[in-house]
C-alpha cells in the first residue's frame, strides 16, 4: 500500500466509493451532474433562491489562479433545476489531503428541508472521495425564521456539521431594499445620512463609473483606508485580477467620488441577478468634510435599482450591536441608509476526518501562533 493510500485509509477508514448519489423527493428522482458551460452554470444559479455572485462562473474561475479548482454541480428533478453548488477543492502541499468550500452556498429554498438532505447527503460524499479534511458551506440563511431558530441549524446540527471557527465571510450584513421608488429609498434613511447625500451634492461632488483603466488609482485609495482603518490588503495584483475579471464579465461596476478632479471615494459593486453587494470601498483622508462616501452610496443604489436590483448588501455587520465592537463605526454608516440588520447562520463545517480536522483547525493554528511570536519577540532582541 503506498504512503497517500495508507494516510486515506487511516483517515477515511469509512470512505464511500458509491456511484453518482441519486436522491427522491416525492418520489422523483434527483440527478446530479457536473456543468461545465459558462453559460449553463449561470444561468441555471440565476433562476435558484438564495444565489450568490460567489457562486457564479466568474467567481470559480477566478479562485483556479490562486491554487483552487472548482466543481459545478447541478441537482435536477423532472429536468428542473432544483439547487445548484460550486464546489472549491484545494489541495494541501505534501499531503494527500485537500480542503473544500461551497462559497455563499449551495444555491436552493432553503425551505425544502428534504432538498436540502439530498444536497447535504452529496457535498458530504464529493468531500470523502475528494479526501477532503472538511467542506465548509455559508449560504445565505438567516439565523431565526420568525421567532425561532431556522430549521437549517438544526438540519446541519444532526448530520454533524458544525459552526466554522474560520468564518471566511461576514455572517452579518445590512440590507437595504430598492424595491421602492427612490423618494421611498430616501425616505427610509437617517435624517444625517440623507442630509450628509444632498450635501455631497451641493458641493459639488460628483459620481461616476470607472473602468479597469481606473483600478490602480483605486488600488492607492484602497491601500489609503486600510493604513487607516487598520485591516490587512492583498497585493494590487490580486485585486487587479477579481476586481478586472467581473468589470469585464458585466458582474461589477467602480464607482468614483470627485471634488474638482481629486479623487475622493470609491466603490466596487458586485451584481448578480437581482443583488447588489457593496464589496470594497475606499476613502481619502482629503475633504471628508464634503462626505463623499454618502453620495457615493446613493448613486450606486440609483444605478443598481435601475438595473433590476431589489436588494443592496452592504457586505458586513458586527457580531454584536454594541459600540465596543470593531465593526460599529462602519455599522453605523451603513444603518443610516436605511437598511435592516440581518444575522445570517454564517458557516459550517462537515469534519471527515475528526482527528486531522482537529489537527489543522485547532493544533495547527497554535502552533503557528506560537512561531509568530516566537519570531517578533527574536527581531526585538
């Protein structure tokens, strides 16, 4: 037996090798097949409740550049599609082993609990024959139906997935809805917000798409905020990628602040099917008495509610709603457009192999801990 074969063995002693899972609603037979057309895959997700820009083509391909390869799976029944999930697969270095990710997905009503066994059923098979340490999910569920706890969680609880220590993406978010018309989107925000919107105007900052052409100065203002407000960025290069990759696809669109040709804001607004997510935002330190973040906002709401958007994310919210968290500055700048704080059951882990999933998400982390400060406390002696 080789060493790889032996480390799957002892890992995945129970490793299912069955053929392609088939599952029964009401006696129909769900198929589920591999997509490998741009245009299918997205175009069957867009026609899917709770789809996600993370789940799209563009999204998978752009993670391949960066060592992961994404499978696309379709679950039909009577030839309907009934959920979709994009699967992200990255192997570990010198280990047979890999990591998985179902990015703000997979894509369905969340509402068919039997559904979603099937679906649950799958992932967790791809991610014993993929020898996959674990396979995380995130969709898009909110954390009470009503006044209880969305039937989800406990779906997830029973069949032994559990809450992601590594929460890859904000659980919490601000929605704002477009479904009204704009004296109605104004209407429902802050009294200072609205007034800081028409400010911006009076005094003379305008608002425009950019282009690719206009990322790198982007990149600058971008790097700006993060110096400022204290958060880690990628390399330009990184972000030259993704942000280039949907401008190009149609999926995005840059949004710039001037003041008498200086750039003071921007954004980059991520569309797909009826959402917006604001994404990335930056800000200059120069005339922010002219708050051109406010305008900035607004005009993105106008131009996403003209293409058909009924809801605009604002892509992140504090854990909790207290003036002591890190987020509760920028919380407050969202609440103010009028949006409502939604908590989201963020993401969940399906562990294979308990042992090595301890091992990389609990002893791995520690032990690279202790050599980071092992490191700094050595460059200070």
């Amino acid at each position: 037996m080789a060493f790889g074969d032996f480390v799957s063995w002892w890992l995945y002693p129970h490793l299912d090798c069955s053929d392609t899972l088939l599952g029964s609603i009401n006696s129909q037979v769900i198929e589920i097949n591999e997509v490998k057309d741009p245009q299918a895959w997205d175009g069957a997700l867009l026609n899917l409740p709770a789809n996600h820009v993370l789940q799209s083509w563009t999204w998978g391909e752009f993670k391949a550049a960066y060592g992961w390869t994404a499978t696309r799976l379709l679950f039909t029944e009577g030839g309907q599609v009934q959920a979709a999930a994009q699967v992200l697969r990255r192997h570990l270095p010198c280990l047979p082993l890999s990591v998985m990710y179902v990015p703000k997905g997979p894509a369905m009503d969340y509402a068919d609990l039997a559904l979603l066994e099937i679906v649950l059923t799958h992932l967790e098979t791809v991610a014993r024959r993929g020898q996959a340490i674990f396979i995380k999910i995130d969709p898009d569920v909110c954390l009470v139906d009503g006044d209880e706890p969305h039937p989800v969680v406990a779906v997830l609880a029973r069949r032994g997935w559990r809450r992601s220590a590594e929460q890859i993406q904000f659980p919490n978010t601000v929605l704002v809805d477009l479904t009204g018309n704009e004296d109605t989107i104004l209407e429902a925000m802050k009294s200072k917000t609205r007034y800081n919107v028409r400010l911006a105007a009076r005094r003379g900052v305008t608002v425009h798409l950019g282009s690719v052409d206009d990322l790198p100065p982007f990149y600058q203002l971008y790097n700006e905020t993060s110096q400022r407000d204290g958060f880690l960025i990628r390399p330009y290069a990184y972000y030259q990628d993704a942000w280039g990759r949907f401008l190009e696809a149609g999926r995005a669109r840059l949004f710039l602040a001037e003041h008498e040709g200086e750039m003071l804001a921007g954004l980059i607004l991520f569309v797909f099917g009826k959402t917006a997510w604001y994404m990335y935002g930056a800000s200059s330190d120069q005339k922010r008495e002219l708050m051109p973040n406010h305008l900035l906002q607004w005009e993105a709401m106008r131009w996403a509610r003209a293409q058909g958007c009924t809801v605009y994310d604002m892509w992140g919210a504090p854990d909790v709603l207290d003036e002591s968290d890190p987020l509760w500055g920028v919380y407050r700048f969202k609440a103010g457009f009028g949006g409502q704080f939604t908590r989201r059951i963020g993401a969940y882990d399906y562990p294979i192999g308990r042992l090595v999933y301890w091992v990389y998400t609990v002893l791995m982390p520690r032990y690279l801990d202790l050599l980071r400060r092992r490191h700094r406390q050595a460059t200070l002696d």
